[in-house]
C-alpha cells in the first residue's frame, strides 16, 4: 500500500530541516531535539533498508511557488503561496508499506512541535477502471 507523507510547516525563515527554523521546536532542550532527529534519521534508515521508501523531497520556500488557475477560458498565473494559509507544504515522502497500521507507526516520526503531518493513501486505479 502506497502512502504520502506531507508534511506542512510555518518556519521563518524558511528552510530545512523545518525544524531548526521553527520557534515551538528551538524551544525544546538540545537533547529532546537530538533525540527527535535521531529518531526521524533511524526510521528513514529502516525504510530504505526494508525498501518501504519510494522517494521524497524538501520543498523549497512558498513565495517561490507559482500558482496556476483557470479564469474565463484561459489559464491565469500568479506568485506563491496558495491562498493565505500559515502552513505551507514543506515536503513529502512517498512510501510502500504492508498496511495502514505499519505507516501510522513510521508517521509518528515524521512530525514534531509546530509542524503538521498528513498521511494520505495514494489513490489506486484498477485495471477494469483504467
């Protein structure tokens, strides 16, 4: 079963990891911090080694984004980012995985203070559908 993980983030100013840039996360003791990333390096491992990850990339920073609607028949183009949201999308992993149960357990590792984490199944198409 195929998952994404997006993970939305407000760091200012923006970059990565997201968490070195956001306040709720610069609060924390060193130590809780380094155990967090060690955490969050250990899973990736765990994935790649088990050949659960398919990919992932950071995402760079929204005002970069150009945003693409349609308008009275044509397409209308304008600076980022989407809308007025705090959040913004600051990257994704895709991963393969036996089951809901086994990507809720690796998600946990994904989020930390100030950050939104959403895991979401791929849509899947079946072959009479297609």
């Amino acid at each position: 079963m195929k998952y994404v993980i997006l993970i939305h983030s407000n760091p200012q100013p923006w970059g990565h990891p997201t968490g070195d840039f956001i306040a709720e996360q610069q609060a924390l003791p060193t130590e809780q911090r380094r155990a967090m990333n060690a955490g969050f390096e250990a899973v990736l491992t765990e994935l790649s080694e088990r050949g659960e990850l398919v990919g992932g990339e950071a995402l760079a920073d929204p005002g970069s984004a150009r945003l693409y609607r349609w308008e009275g028949g044509s397409p209308v183009v304008t600076d980022g980012p989407y809308a007025e949201a705090k959040e913004h999308l600051a990257g994704f992993f895709l991963i393969d995985v036996e089951s809901q149960e086994r990507a809720e357990e690796v998600v946990r590792h994904f989020s930390g203070p100030g950050e939104t984490v959403e895991l979401r199944p791929t849509m899947t198409v079946r072959a009479e559908e297609a």
